[in-house]
C-alpha cells in the first residue's frame, strides 16, 4: 500500500542491502549449493488493491493493460511463465472489460500457469461480521469453481495488512483452501491455526516486495545474492525437515509481469557449474505449485495460533464512520434476511420467490471494500466503498422485510383483540428487549398486551421530526421471544393515562435506580453504578465518568509504514466532565418502559448530546451518543469510555465467530522484520486498539461488564499519559486524520455522527455476558397489523419458533438457500469454547442432511431424527450442514 515514491525508496534499500551482503566475509558460495535438489521458485505477482493508486476505474484499466494482458501475452510466448492475480475481483473486472478472453484464461488456469486468489478482495478481516468473511470464499473458490470449470483456486493472498482474524484459518481450512500468502510478518512458513485446531499453510517474506533486491539486480548480482539468501536459510529449512523448494515473490504495488529468463537461465547454469548434475534449479511458479512442493514429505512447521490485532484499524471504523456503520449493519441484517427468507421459502415447499440474485448483488457490495481506503484520488474511492456497504445494508433491510411480511401473513390472529404485532428474533435464542412500532392514533391510550391478554409495558414517544402526523409511536419490551422465530401482540385501547411517567424522575437529586442498578448521575457522566444483585459498584470513576466523552490529538494515517499504532497524544485534551454539563430528565421520552436522561455540550468545533437510557424489565444502560455539526478540525480524535471497577479483571471481545482473550489469544511474539528499518516490534498482545464485533468484556472473580458497541474501533486501557490501572473499555467514535499516500486525501468526516452503546452487568466472566453483548445490537424487528398472504389460510400459531438448538453456547451464523440446489444450508458455530453434542430441531421435518465444507462442497451424511438431528461441534468450531427439504406446492 506504499506510495509510488515510498516504494522507489524502498527498492534503494534493497540494493543497499545486496551490497552490503555481497561483501560480508564468510559468505561465498565456493562451488556449494545449499539447496542441491532443489527448486527455487520465481512466483510472478502484482500487489493490487481496488484503488490505492488510483481511483478504481484507473486502477481496473491499469491491471487490464498492465497485468493481466502482457500476462496473457507473455504465456503466449513462453510456455514456462506463469503469473499470479491476487484476488477474484481482478478476473471479475478483466471479464467484464474482454468477454472474448474467457476461454484463454481458462485454459492458463486449467495448466496452473495463471493464478487466481481464493477470496474476493484482501479485506481488514476482523473488520468483517463472520458470514461477511466466509463470503469472501463464496465469490473466491466457489465462485470459480463455477465459472471456469476444471479450474481452482487454494492460496489466499492478503500480504499487505499487518492482521490475521481470529478464526481465518478454520474459515479457509474449511472452505477447501490449504494456503495463505502473508507478508509484514517474520520471513518463514508457519501452520497458522485457529482455536478449533484447524490451520493453513502461511507464507510470509517479511514484506512482500523483499525479493525485488534480488530480481531487479543485474543476474551476476541476482545470483549471488540469492545463493546467500539460501545459505542463510539452509539451517532453517533442515532443522524442520522441509523440503529444499524456495519462494522469490515478485510483488509490489501494481507490478507488472516481468521476463526473468536471464536470471534463471544465469542461476541454472552457475548452479550445474558448482554441483553437476545436483544443482538445484529456478523455475516460474504458481504460489500454489510452491506450496504442494514445500509440503511432501513430512516437514514439521512452526506453529502459530491466535489473532494478530491489525495495526491498520484507524483507517476504517474511526476515519469512515458513516460507511463502517452500514457495513456493521449490513453484516447483521443480511444474514437474518437470509434465515428469514429461507424459512419462507421452505413452508412455501419451493424456492420460486426466493431472492438469489438480489442477496448474491448484496453480499458482493457487502464484501467489495478492500484494505485500500484513501490513496491518490481515495475520495473517489471512499465514496465507492461506502456506497456499496450502503447497497447492502438497503438491499438486506428489503429482503428482510419481504420476508417478515409474508411469514406474518401465515399467523393466525385475533382481530377481536386488537390490531396484531408481530416480533421477530433472528438470533438463535430466546430474547426479551424492546420494540418500537409505529400504528394510526386512537381515542384512547394504546396499550400493548400479549396473546394470552396480559398487558405488557408500553409508552407513547413524541413523533420522529418529520413523521406522519396521523401516526403514534409505541415503544414496549417484548418478552421471551422465541429464538429464530416470533411472538404475537395485540395493540388495544386504554381510557387511562400512562401511569409511570412521574415515577420516572430521579428519586433523590441525581440518583435514579431501577430494579437492577443504583445510579449517580454527574455532570459529564456517571458518577456510580451499583448492581444490586451481585452488590458491588461497577464503576472506577476516580478518572474518568462512565460514559464519558473525550478528546485527543490524534496524529497519524490509516496504514502506513509504521512499525505500532500511531497513538494519540495529549494535547488538546478535553473531557465532558471538566466542562460540567448536567444531566435534565426527559419526561416525555420516559414512562412505564424507560427513564430517559439527557445532556448536551457545545464546543467551538461541535456539539456533543448524550441520552441515557434505563430500562424497568431489562438489565441494561443504553447511551446515546451525538456529534454534531463537527467542523473537520484535522487530527481530533473522540472517544467515549466505560472505567470498570476490576483493578486486574480480564478483557475478552467478539472477534468474527469468535472471542479473543487480551493476554492469550493473540499469537505470541511479535510482528518482526520487515523491510529496513520498518520493525514490527511490539508484542502481539501489548497491541491496541482493537477491531472488535458486538462486545467488550472485563471480568474479575466477582463481577462481569459488558459494553456492547456501536463502533468497529475500541479500546481497553487509559490512553492518556498517567493511565489509571483498572480497565477502562472505550469506543472511538471519530478521527480526522488522513491517507498515508502521498497524494492521498484527509478524512476530516463534516457532520452530524451518532452511536449508540450498552451496558450490562453480571456474574464474572466473557461467556456469562455474551449473548446480551450481541444481542443489545441485533434488535427486533416488528410488523403491525399483517395482512395474508394470499398463500391459504393463515395458520400458524401466535407464537413459534422455527430453528432451535439444545446447547446453549452453539449459535447460528445464518440459514440460506444452497447455491447448487432447492437444499437448505445450516451454519453454526460454538462461541464459548466448548465441546457440544447439540440436537437442532426445525419447524418441518428435512428429508435428509450432510455435514459440508463451508463453501457447500463435499458431504457427509447425518442422520435425522423426525424434525431435527444431532451434530457434535468441536471447541469454537464452525459447521455448515445442508438439510434436504421435502418438496411440495402451495
């Protein structure tokens, strides 16, 4: 991701290098070849992200002119070359431009001479939600698989960022892909595992344009600086019993093929100089010819397990705020359109109405965002990533409601009761939490009660700015709705008043508790929780008040060449608190379901409004966090924290199906070399901020807190210059700083920006506090007053569930059509680490099952048991299971 001139700099250090080596004592070859036997592989690549050089239709038009045509060209004419495209997205595009060399490429790619990566793009990975990483090998190797029959791809490339996801490994384990290209890691081969046990195949270079020391030198200098690279290596390589095959990737950003015919035919024959008949040889190669030859026999690789936070993290969620919430949301909502969808389509007995162009168009734009946010013209490419993620989100909210409309068509209600609403879960447990909807006004007070006629707890909320008038907004709490299902309400009409209102003010000054919490409310903040059921007081706030909002200076880019995360600094620091706004009770907002609290601050460069929200029938704070009319000032920074009150306790946050526990989960040492004097030589679990799902945890022996976020960037230690010793969990809500491309653009984000965090509390540890952590982001939704379907008499029951599984730590990741067939694929995954054997029952008997790869190949069959079946699910494993269907017609 260097800028041009970067990368000039960079092929100087290189050949200063190559000097300084070609005169080291001791280093002279003298007729030896430490790999006799052996194979030295020239792999021919280009480093490509969509647009970092370019806007992306500049950059499609380099690749098609530059790349992936001369390629072809150079094939043509040498039967030998081979090259490397590290992404599907460069085949896509190359289509789309030359239909006419459909058959060319297949034909390369049949003989293994032109290569294809395994996903879609080189995303930041633990950026993306689970299903939005799984997808990227859907349009990867499955989506070539498909397209170019005969053809594979088994080598992701992602060299550029400095991070490895958690669970990335299992995924491309169990997608069918063995290998994984790495770079901005020590030089080597590793088994790179996830926690369930399965592992890949990583390559790492140490940067990824270190072998352009030795390419791009005259072949004299080339061959002797190669033969040293080797003789350092050899050891290496023997000690680990790894067979005598050695990669030279040729990669920079946008390189172009390259004819290395005199370097290896000068290699060739100096090696069957100095060993006759022995030598080793240099060939071109694919990636993944190198890594079958690395493989055979029985090398025993280094071992590395666990996650490598990304020290890129600052250019997506802080710098990109408006587009990374659509892509958190899109993560979200896609999946449960997809269960939603399918569900509808399995009681419909077919598949007619289900939309597979429509999400296979989303999930695209949901994945289509690279690492290469800014460089030269990046407001061009910004834009573009944040329309696509938008797509998606839009895309997924149209499907999903298509879906719940018709499938609360087929409940049976009661219109005698009142007008019926319908609450839907997409997450695969029972949940209680809160509903607004939306019904034309009455004479009477509207009240909410449930199938059975008991009254649930509802409020009237003040009208959106700019609603329908003849509408009235009701808000209540929903309880026990079934997982993957839903529960009927009935909306009637009532002549009383809303009764809790008044007793919804604080009770003495600023203290205002509910059932669960004691709360001291503060000028900036809270000042004090305390959960009455475990007796304790949650929060530390000698420092900092919870909630809080703050600011820093914050200089620094995105992803450049820097060796730890470019931290904030002190100056200008600010703290609601020191400016003291207080706290006013919204009487409005507040009444039988939530007390509401409100504060506001202005400043010269914007206004900061936070509303506190605090439930009767949940455990749970909600904060809601606006920055308005924000001027761009360059590098601020924002944050809002919680200081828990665990001095010692332990952080643990959702990583893409997953959790990662700071201190022992991330891979051990460090980044290590890279090129010059770029070192990657912080611990890996010294790192921070990190890229983090749903949820934060801290756990001491005594209690738990849970901070559910808004935003993909958090923290969890005091960034300030005399940091406090207790835990201090934060989300960083905006930085303005700027592209580290030379020509790049600022990311200063003018505007309005709004978040919203939770917070819960609970008995000590991660897994105790899990399922509220997502589910406080996954809210429900509503349809009011449905209609029938037009498919039969409605006769569901007034509250169902239509997937459920026995083991409690076992979650669903998403239920969708089967790419191949009128099948149902299944995914789930275990979130806490534990072993299950779970019994999955479903709404209507399936006629049959298999246990499949995650790209829905393979199978082996499970046997079903009247509406369900057993499956046994490894530690943080992840299954995917295609359930048979009996067919039938409406």
């Amino acid at each position: 991701m260097e800028h041009p001139l970067v990368s000039i700099f960079l092929a100087g250090v290189f050949l200063m290098s190559l000097s300084a080596s070609r005169d080291a004592p001791g280093r002279s070859l003298s007729g030896q070849d430490p790999f006799a036997g052996g194979t030295l592989r020239i792999i021919s690549s280009s480093h490509q992200d969509i647009a970092w050089m370019d806007h992306p239709d500049a950059c499609i038009r380099f690749r098609d002119e530059n790349c992936i045509t001369p390629a072809l060209e150079m094939m043509a004419k040498n039967p030998d070359y081979r090259f490397v495209m590290e992404n599907m997205l460069n085949l896509m595009e190359y289509l789309e431009r030359h239909p006419e060399r459909k058959d060319e490429i297949l034909r390369y790619t049949r003989e293994g001479r032109m290569e294809w990566g395994a996903t879609l793009v080189q995303p930041y990975e633990s950026l993306l939600a689970g299903e939005q990483l799984i997808r990227q090998t859907y349009f990867g190797r499955r989506w070539i698989r498909k397209n170019f029959p005969g053809c594979d791809a088994r080598v992701y490339f992602n060299p550029d960022v400095p991070g490895r996801s958690l669970q990335m490994s299992q995924i491309l384990a169990k997608s069918g892909i063995p290998y994984m290209v790495i770079s901005r890691y020590h030089e080597g081969l590793y088994q790179w595992e996830s926690p369930d046990g399965s592992s890949v195949l990583a390559y790492s270079p140490g940067h990824y344009g270190n072998a352009e020391a030795f390419l791009g030198a005259e072949p004299e200098a080339g061959v002797r600086g190669i033969g040293e690279k080797l003789a350092a290596w050899s050891k290496y390589y023997a000690a680990r019993k790894i067979p005598p095959e050695f990669p030279l990737l040729h990669s920079q950003d946008f390189s172009k093929p390259t004819d290395f015919g005199t370097l290896i035919k000068s290699w060739n024959e100096s090696r069957a100089a100095a060993s006759p008949g022995a030598g080793s040889r240099m060939i071109y190669s694919s990636a993944r010819g190198f890594f079958d030859a690395v493989s055979k026999g029985r090398p025993v690789f280094d071992r590395v397990s666990g996650e490598r936070p990304n020290l890129w993290l600052y250019i997506h969620g802080p710098t990109h705020r408006a587009a990374i919430a659509a892509q958190r949301e899109a993560g979200r909502i896609l999946p449960a359109a997809e269960i939603f969808q399918t569900i509808e389509a399995w009681a419909s007995g077919h598949f007619r109405d289900y939309p597979a162009d429509g999400f296979a168009e989303a999930w695209l734009s949901a994945i289509y965002p690279d690492h290469g946010w800014g460089g030269k013209n990046g407001q061009i490419t910004d834009r573009l990533f944040r329309k696509k993620y938008e797509f998606a989100r839009d895309r997924g909210k149209e499907m999903l409601e298509a879906a719940l409309g018709r499938i609360a068509g087929r409940v049976k209600t009661d219109p005698a009761r009142g007008f019926p609403v319908i609450v839907f879960n997409a997450l695969s447990w029972p949940r209680t939490d809160v509903v607004t909807v939306e019904a034309g006004k009455t004479a009477g007070r509207p009240v909410v009660r449930d199938a059975a006629g008991k009254e649930v707890p509802s409020q009237i909320l003040p009208p959106d700015p700019g609603g329908n008038p003849d509408r009235v907004r009701i808000v209540f709490v929903a309880p026990d709705v079934p997982a993957i299902g839903y529960k009927t309400f009935y909306l009637s009409e009532s002549v009383n008043k809303d009764p809790a209102a008044a007793g919804s003010a604080p009770t003495a000054g600023d203290v205002v508790e509910n059932d669960f919490y004691r709360i001291r409310l503060a000028p900036g903040g809270l000042k004090s929780v305390f959960d009455k059921d475990l007796g304790r007081e949650i929060l530390d706030t000698g420092k900092f008040l919870g909630f809080e909002v703050f600011t820093m200076q914050s200089v620094g880019n995105g992803a450049g060449e820097f060796g730890r995360v470019q931290q904030p600094t002190m100056e200008g620091f600010a703290r609601m608190g020191a400016a003291a706004p207080s706290w006013s009770f919204e009487p409005a907002l507040s009444g039988s379901v939530r007390a509401v609290f409100s504060m506001r601050l202005k400043r010269p460069d914007c206004e900061i409004r936070q509303r506190l929200i605090l439930y009767r029938a949940i455990k749970r704070i909600d904060c809601e966090v606006d920055i308005l009319n924000w001027d761009g000032s360059p590098y601020r920074e924002w944050r809002i924290g919680v200081p828990v009150a665990a001095p010692g306790g332990k952080v643990a946050y959702e990583a893409p199906l997953g959790v990662v526990e700071v201190g022992s989960g991330e891979a051990r040492g460090t980044g290590g070399p890279a090129y010059g004097n770029l070192v990657y030589d912080e611990e890996l679990s010294a790192i921070r901020p990190r890229e983090v799902q749903n949820f934060l945890n801290v756990s001491d022996d005594r209690i738990g807190v849970t901070l559910s976020t808004d935003v993909a960037v958090n923290d969890f230690r005091d960034p300030t210059s005399t940091p406090m010793d207790s835990p201090f969990l934060q989300g960083i809500l905006l930085a303005s700083r700027r592209s580290c491309h030379g020509e790049g653009n600022w990311y200063l984000q003018e505007g309005d920006h709004h978040y919203r965090f939770s917070l819960t509390s609970h008995a000590p540890g991660w897994r105790m506090g899990a399922k509220s952590g997502i589910g406080a982001n996954a809210g429900f939704s509503a349809v009011v007053g449905p209609g029938s379907t037009g498919r039969g008499a409605a006769a569901w029951p007034e509250e169902k569930s239509f997937v459920s599984i026995s083991a409690p730590n076992v979650l669903v990741s998403t239920i969708k059509k089967a790419e191949d067939d009128d099948s149902i694929i299944v995914r789930v995954y275990d979130l806490e680490g534990k072993d299950a054997e779970a019994r999955i029952e479903f709404f209507a008997p399936p006629s049959g099952a298999a246990l499949v790869d995650m790209i829905e190949d393979g199978g082996t069959d499970l046997p079903v048991d009247g509406a369900g079946l057993k499956i046994k699910i490894g530690r943080f494993a992840i299954e995917t299971l295609k359930i048979k269907v009996k067919d039938k017609t409406d």
